[in-house]
C-alpha cells in the first residue's frame, strides 16, 4: 500500500475565509490551492481583468522568505509579492507588493468570469427584456409578442442568462431568444443551444393550428460569428433561422446571414515533424522516463513536448533562449493546470514527487476522491482513445490519428479532441465528452465545419498531416462520444435539427472506460427522425 504524502501543489477543499498565518509559506499554499481550483478564474487588478486563467500560467514561490506570484500569457507579464489573503465571496483577494514599490495595492482572483453581483445580474436581464419587448414591436410589427420571459426552468435546462419568448401573426409564429451585452461571450456563444431547446418547447406548447416556423435569436452587437457559424450547419427543412446583432443603446438590428457556409473563420496550423522533435528533446524524453517510464508524449510544435500521464499534463520540455545572447537551450518545466516552474536543482524532489504521485493515484482504480484522479477525465478519455481509434469504431485507421488539433482560432475550446481517417481514407471528426455537457452537439457541429472547411481545400495535405495516404472527398464524419450513462437529457432534439449533409453518430461507451473503453450503443443520423416542416409564408 502506498501512503501518499501530500506536496505543496495539492488541492484542497476548503480555505479559512482568511489565511490564519501570513508566512510567506502558508500564503503559497493559499494561493497555490485556490488557482488549482479555479482553471477558468479571472484575475482583476485595479477594476480591470488582467488575466483569463484559462489562457495564462503562473508560478508561485515561497523561498528567501518572500510569497511570490508570477502570472504571465501572450499579452502581459506580472510578477508581485503577496502580503495577505483572504478568500470573500468565492474570491481570493490578495494584498500584493509591486516589485520597487513600497505601497500595496489589491489583487482579486475570480472563479467566476461573471463578477457582478447577483443583484446587478438581474437588473440586467430585467431592463433587457423590456428592451427586447421594444425591438420585436419595433422591427417586428406585424407580430404580436405572445409571450416573453427570463424565468429558470430547469427541467428544461433554462436558466435566466436568456429572455425567452414568442412573437406571433395569426396561425404563424416564430420562437424569440435574446442575450444582453453584459452577459459572458460563453454565455453568448452558447446562446444557439438554448434556442433551439426552446424552439422545441414552443412547438410542443402551441396549439395544432399554430404553425412555429422556426427561430430569431438575438446576440449583442460584433459578438454573432460562432452562433453564426454553427447556425449555418442547421436543417433548414426543419426550421427558419434568424440571427441578429442587437445594439442595445440605440435599438439598431442587423440581420446576420447565416446561409453562406464558406465564409468560416479558421486557420490550419502546419503538422509538426514528431520524429525530428523527439529526437531534438532526447535528453529530456530520456530524463523524464527515467523518472515515470511509459508516460504520454506529445509533439506540439518543433520547439515544445508535453509529458501527459492517463492524458494530463504535467511537465513540457521547451527551446528557451540563453540570458544575452540569441543561442537556444532545452529546459523542462512541470506543473498541473496553469502552475508552471523551470525545473531546477532545487525543485527536483517536488517534481519527482508529482510524477510518483501522478503514478500512485491516476489509475483506473485510484482514489476516486483524490484531486490528481478526477483531473480533466475528458484528457484521461481522449489518451484511450487517441491510443486505439478503433475501440470505438472498427471503420477507423488505430495508426493514422491527431489529438488536440489547433486549427480553430474562432472556436470555444479551439481544439480538436481527434482527427483521423477511415480505412477508404475518409476524415472523422471524433468529440469526446467524459461527463454530461449540454453543448456536445453543436459544439462537434462546429468542428465538423471547419474540417470540412479545410478539407474542401486540400489543406491537409499540404499542411503535412495525413502524409502519404490519400483521404477520400468526400465529406467528414462526426463521431460524438460519451459514457452512455452520462449523455444530457436534450441531446436527441439538438441532434434532430443538425443539418442531414452531416454525417454523424453518436456512440455511448461504458461508464467504466477507463479500465476499458467498450461501446455501449450507437445511434446514427437519420434515425427517429423527425418529419419535414410544412411550407408557410416567410416572415
């Protein structure tokens, strides 16, 4: 039995509201803990968000008797001491020191993007909702608002980020979904789920004689090209769809085409050569197995490799440039999440810690409860089956696959999960979820376009992947994957008004994947579904 002795980037549960002690030792633990926690936090200083976790890395030192946080990303690098800390409304506040100044000043990291408060969330959507009202009998005035609301519905999964309604002309009728500019763009970029739930809902609500055509959603003004883009891959035989950028300040409406599905904004990055960059990090490779034999490696570009055990990251091996001059040098650099440190003589026995611990608890049977075991299972799912593609589906080549393609600069999640190709050389989009997600659907929608975007191309070849094998035109698959015991209940009706030039399926694998991935069902495009909308007049 191993008894596993917790180091000082560990998770734990809870924080004191304020950190008893003010060492610089306890401060580390407090920050090092609540950043572990938090992977999509914010970072606010002086009323400003300076940094978005899910983009940044840091570093946090509690040596020479100072607390020492270090955040940096593309755009900006902040180095402070911290002074104090309190953890407020599911917020860490910081009294933090700029290096060469004497006063202190304050540091707030968020879990939530959103930092309004509840109160001024819900003036927000109530003040909204009137203004929505005066847009549709505005712009809309031969149809009369029926109904409109914010209120939660949770058995229909409607929460009161979006005014809901539906505005109506005789037998005719159209479903209404709006979100407000104050709103996340998550939240806006997630909008097109909602309505489409919601167009169903009206549908099944309304009376025989009324006829629901389709669907107006509303976004905010310059924040439409992901619902436009995932809007544009819907079955157009089945509803009527309508995207609109709404100015809120002076009312102004601006009808978003939606039909042109060419005009997708993408970009392909090159396929890096994995044997050459292997080898250019050999001492590294060599270094690391040495310490945890038969972990993952992964090639992300001809200057960097991840080190990833059951699919999570936990060190990198980088080309850095040497203090003044312009030669290169190879370091390695380890960390989960966003932490990050150079690996040096000094930390060595934490990182060997990480690595045995990693070992020890990331297993099919670990600690269920244990922070490094629940880690981004999604990661843990894609290794499975990144390593084997034809676990899930025998069609697919198990020697010819992608994972984490970085070629979707418009997208949420910008990423891939695995790109691969059919025996008869056909491309296969494949999304994997590990835990319920609403937004499977759309979300592999939107893959699927911009594959098939590149594909019409030829890029993929050009761009070195798939190198010597011939892919098929014709157009991708789309496999959506997820433990069968864990699919959302609104999955189905999503996957009804996906457009039939997709070719998808969805495979249900057993709850117990990570001892065997085994698939459970399948369901294929086509199936139960529904019968075509009849014709009416456009609005």
């Amino acid at each position: 039995m191993v008894t596993y002795h917790r180091p000082h980037w560990t998770v734990t549960p809870t924080l004191p509201a304020r950190i008893a002690m003010v060492s610089p030792e306890s401060l580390t633990r407090a920050v090092s803990d609540f950043l572990s926690e938090a992977a999509t936090a914010v970072v606010v200083e002086n009323g400003a968000v300076v940094f978005d976790m899910a983009r940044a890395k840091y570093s946090i030192s509690g040596e020479h008797n100072r607390c020492l946080l270090h955040i940096w990303s593309a755009e900006r690098n902040s180095v402070r001491r911290v002074l104090d800390a309190e953890v407020k409304n599911g917020a860490l506040r910081l009294a933090v020191q700029r290096l060469g100044q004497a006063k202190p000043s304050k540091l707030e990291i968020c879990r939530e993007r959103d930092r309004r408060s509840p109160t001024t969330r819900r003036l927000a959507r109530a003040s909204y909702e009137q203004k929505l009202r005066r847009t549709l009998e505005r712009h809309f005035p031969d149809f009369k608002v029926a109904q409109l609301t914010g209120s939660v519905d949770l058995e229909k999964s409607f929460g009161p980020v979006y005014t809901r309604g539906l505005i109506r002309q005789g037998r005719t009728a159209f479903a209404v979904l709006g979100v407000n500019a104050s709103e996340t763009q998550a939240s806006i970029d997630a909008s097109l789920t909602f309505a489409i739930l919601w167009l169903d809902v009206c549908r099944s609500r309304q009376a025989a004689n009324v006829l629901v055509e389709g669907l107006k959603l509303f976004v905010p003004q310059g924040t439409s090209e992901l619902v436009r883009e995932r809007m544009a891959n819907l079955n157009r035989d089945l509803a009527k769809w309508f995207l609109y950028e709404l100015n809120e300040k002076d009312d102004a409406l601006v009808k978003i085409d939606c039909a042109d599905r060419g005009n997708v904004a993408t970009r392909l990055v090159h396929a890096t050569d994995e044997a050459a960059a292997r080898q250019r990090f050999a001492e590294s490779v060599a270094k690391i197995h040495e310490i945890l034999p038969n972990c993952e490696i992964a090639v992300l570009s001809a200057a960097e490799i991840s080190f990833r055990w059951r699919g999570l990251e936990f060190a990198r091996a980088r080309l850095g440039c040497l203090p003044g001059s312009f030669r290169s040098k190879e370091e390695i650099v380890f960390g989960v999440g966003a932490e990050e440190r150079v690996l040096e003589a000094g930390n060595e026995t934490a990182f060997i810690a990480l690595a045995h611990s990693l070992r020890d608890v990331r297993h099919p049977y670990g600690p269920r409860q244990h922070p490094l075991w629940r880690l981004h299972p999604e990661r843990w799912l894609e290794s499975l089956v990144a390593a084997d593609v034809s676990m899930i589906d025998e069609r697919l080549r198990p020697d010819c696959s992608y994972s984490q393609v970085p070629a979707f600069s418009a997208a949420d999640r910008a990423m891939v999960d695995v790109l691969t190709v059919t025996q008869t050389g056909r491309l296969t989009v494949v999304e994997l979820k590990a835990e319920e997600d609403i937004h499977l659907p759309l979300q592999g929608v939107d893959y699927w376009s911009r594959v098939e975007w590149h594909h019409r191309r030829n890029e993929f070849p050009r761009f070195g992947y798939f190198e010597g094998r011939e892919l098929s035109p014709a157009k991708p698959l789309l496999l959506l994957v997820a433990p069968a015991l864990h699919v959302h209940p609104s999955t189905d009706t999503l996957l009804r008004y996906v457009s039939p030039e997709i070719n998808w399926e969805f495979i249900g694998i057993d709850e117990r994947w990570r001892e065997a991935v085994k698939v459970v069902f399948r369901k294929r495009c086509g199936q139960d579904h529904p019968p075509r909308m009849a014709r009416s007049r456009s609005a």
